[in-house]
C-alpha cells in the first residue's frame, strides 16, 4: 500500500496534465491557412531558397498572407506559378523560364596552365592560389564547386569548363552562389545572344591568356540594331530584354564568343 | 500588507536578480545562457519566456508541493513531479498563446520549447522550496516573488553577456581562443563581476 500512494499520485498529475493538454489543442486550435497547406503542396519541396525565403512552408505562408506574388519559384517553373496563381485567384501568371549560364569558355584547349595545382579539389581553395591554374585571371577553374551544389545533374565539367544543360537547369541560383569566379548568371531561356565570357582585361591582355576570350573589339555592339550589345570594361554584354536574337553580333564576333541560346 | 512585509519582498527580489543569480551565482541555465546570447534581441525574447515560465511554473508546483506532496510525506517525487508539470505547464502555454497573442507567440514561439526542460526553471522551483524548509515565514507570495526576481536576473545576465559578446566580434582575438573558449573566458569574467553585489542587498534592505 505504501508504494501505492505515490504512483497514484504521479499518475493523476500525469493523466491530469495529459487531459488538459488535449483538451486544450482542441478548444484552442488554430486554424491553419488552407491556401498556405495547398501552396505548399504544390511547390516542389526542394526548400532550395531560389525565391528569397526560409523554404517551401515559408513562401507558401508568404505567398497566403499576400506578401509575396507567384512565380518566384524557379525549380517549379511555369506550371507552379500557374497553379499557385490559380489558388491566390490573382489569374495567369506569366512567367519566363530561366537557367544558369557560365560566362566563359576557357577550355583547356583555349587557355593555359599558369602553374601546378596540387591542392584540395575545389575552385574556391585553387582560386585564392594566385587566382587559380587558369591563364585567365577571370576564367573557369573546372574543379567543379558548382557540380557538386547542383541538385538536379544539370552541371557537367567539359574539357576544364563548365556546362550547364539548360534543359536540366532551374535556375534556383545555388551555382550562382557557389562559383569563385562569378561566371555563373542567371538568364531567361530565349531566342537571345549570351557573351560566353568574363575577363574584364585589356584586348591585348586577353589575347595572350586565352584564345577565344572577349577583346571589347566593339564589333558587336556596332552592328547589333537593337541596342542590346554594350561593351564596357573591356568586356561586350547583352541586355536580354532587349535582344531580338537575330544572331549578327554572334556572327560579327571575331573572337566566336558571343554564342545564340534557344536556337534547336 | 505592511510596510515590513514590502520591504522584505524587495529584499528578495534584489537578492534573487543581484546575489542569487540563477546563471552568474548558481550556475544553472548556462546552456541557454551561452547558446541565446549572440545577439541583443534573441537574449532578450529567450529571457522574457524564461520568466514568464519560471513564475507560473512556481505558481503551479509551490501549491503542488505545500498541500500535496508534504502531507503524504512524498517529497522525494518532487523533481519528477515538478518537470512533469512544468512541461505540461510550457506545453499549454505555447498553445494559449498561439490561439490568444499570435505576436507575443512568434516572437517568443522558438524559445518556449526549448525552456521545457531548462535547468534554471527546475532550479527556482527546487532551491525556494529550501528557503521555505530553512524560514517559515517565506510564503508562496515570498516564493512567487524570488520566481519573479530569478527571471529578471536571468535577462540581466543574458543581456549583459549578450553586449559583451557583441563587442566581442570586433576584437582581434588569438586564434587558439576563437569561438567558445573566448565565450567561456568572458562569462566567468562576468560572473566574477556579479560576486562584487555580495551583502549589498543585506545592508539595503537591512
């Protein structure tokens, strides 16, 4: 009887604290936002951050309270945003494809070995070495930190260059964030030019680390007729908006490294 | 309530922020103490939870303990008891305030949880139980008080510490002491410093 006492004892208070808890998740239940649970459920889960917030369960409350619009969401595409803006009732959201592009070239059939690296394999270690192995200050290391970020199998390390298949590519950013060098941008998937290089170097300069690099020959931006070629610091660019992809800056490039995307 | 009576409560109450200090003096919640510091706000929403727990915890387990477990002569069951009740306890509160004040739930919602089985909580509802063994005349007003002092004790040292270490990150520190051992260094430092309030109280409240 003596042990009795204090288990009934501790057993009420538990049994006690068990039922007021219960009764307590009911009668003070909060509702959840069902659009915020059917915004989730659609999103792709991959919680990568393309969008800007926490994950999924971020943007999809985001999203139901209305601080952010549809479309933000990159590895979901075109059909979530559609889907999401069906569910917020705020219509069609259109909603341009994007993909990662990596602004460079330099092969190592183009460029040359400065120095042997023995280190770790990484471009991010090899590139406070002097900048890296490569004969270009701005070009690809080809170790590949921007492979292993990749989520979706769309990066793949060609002869010491990266390449990104943009059919592969959702453009959720994290190569982006993950090469050294900044090569890596993202761009719309369209009927557009896109320069294949960074080095910000004097033509000359270029000219000696790397063989197909960009000389700011100004050639492109002369004949482009909509404006959407600028040369500056050496280095052309492309506004994607402005681009009609008509493919004469590619063909005027004397370097060949103005490349068309989109083009089957 | 007279004037005496006051007077002792402020007594406790300096004494448990100044004298007693649950983290400098007794050692108990380092855990939060080291890991919520880093920054001013975070310090301070942790701190807030701890207090508003510590006094309901001490305002559901004193009764608990007083009417229940002493007169069954079961006051050995109190620590399994009290952590029983003050999980239950943090487990209702989080609920309540999510249904009834959203705002306060989100700002204090991450901490809440994590205090459910902090030892500084179990400590003030444990160690004024002592005090009431050792002086008849500290009451549950008394008991709910210290509570009450404990928690504000607990955000002084959490903020204090938390601008120590913001200042902290702009010093150039040895590398061999970067990290925790620098952290350690200072909140030793800090709790050396709290031993200076020593029979202060004793003389204000005389």
């Amino acid at each position: 009887m003596e042990m009795l006492t204090p288990i009934m004892i501790v057993g009420i208070i538990g049994l006690l604290a068990g039922v007021i808890l219960a009764v307590a998740s009911v009668v003070m239940a909060v509702p959840k936002d069902e659009r915020a649970e059917a915004l989730e459920a659609i999103l792709p889960g991959a919680n990568c951050g393309a969008c800007g917030y926490s994950g999924c369960p971020g943007y999809a409350a985001a999203m139901a309270k209305g601080e952010a619009v549809p479309g933000l969401c990159s590895p979901g595409g075109a059909d979530v945003a559609k889907k999401c803006g069906e569910i917020l009732g705020s219509g069609d959201v259109e909603m341009e494809r994007k993909a990662a592009f990596v602004r460079c070239m330099g092969s190592s059939d183009n460029t040359t070995e400065k120095m042997e690296y023995d280190g770790l394999e990484s471009c991010t270690a090899a590139s406070l070495l002097n900048g890296g192995t490569s004969s270009c200050r701005f070009g690809c290391l080809g170790l590949g930190d921007c492979l292993k970020v990749c989520d979706y199998g769309a990066i793949k390390i060609c002869n010491g260059v990266a390449v990104i298949d943009e059919e592969k590519c959702v453009a959720c950013g994290k190569c982006e964030k993950a090469c050294p060098k900044g090569l890596i941008k993202l761009a719309p998937v369209k009927k557009m030019a896109v320069v294949r290089c960074s080095s910000c170097d004097k033509g000359r300069d270029t000219m000696q680390s790397c063989k197909v690099g960009c000389i700011g020959c100004m050639k492109c931006q002369k004949t482009c007729e909509a404006g959407a070629v600028t040369v500056a610091n050496g280095l052309a660019a492309v506004d994607p908006e402005k681009c009609t992809g008509c493919g004469k800056c590619a063909e005027a490039c004397p370097r060949k490294i103005i490349t068309m995307c989109g083009v089957q | 309530m007279d004037a005496q009576m006051i007077r002792s409560l402020v007594a406790i109450f300096l004494a448990a922020i100044l004298t007693e200090n649950y983290v400098l003096n007794k050692f108990l919640g380092i855990c939060p103490f080291l890991g919520v510091s880093k920054k001013l706000d975070t310090a301070f929403g942790m701190s807030c939870a701890v207090t508003v727990v510590m006094v309901i915890a001490t305002a559901v387990t004193w009764p608990l303990y007083t009417y229940i477990l002493v007169p069954q002569g079961l006051e050995y069951l109190q620590t399994l008891v009290f952590i029983l009740v003050i999980a239950a306890l943090v487990q209702l509160l989080e609920t309540a305030l999510h249904k009834y004040m959203p705002p306060l739930y989100n700002s204090l919602g991450i901490y809440l949880p994590l205090i459910t089985t902090n030892c500084a909580v179990l400590g003030v509802t444990m160690l004024v139980l002592e005090k009431g063994a050792a002086d008849p005349s500290f009451g549950f007003v008394q008991s709910l008080v210290n509570a009450f002092g404990s928690g504000v004790g607990f955000l002084v040292a959490m903020l204090l510490f938390a601008g120590v270490r913001e200042r902290l990150e702009d010093c150039d520190i040895p590398e061999t002491f970067r990290g925790l051992p620098i952290t350690l260094v200072a909140a030793s430092l800090v709790a050396v410093s709290f031993l200076g309030f020593n029979g202060v109280v004793d003389r204000l409240a005389g």
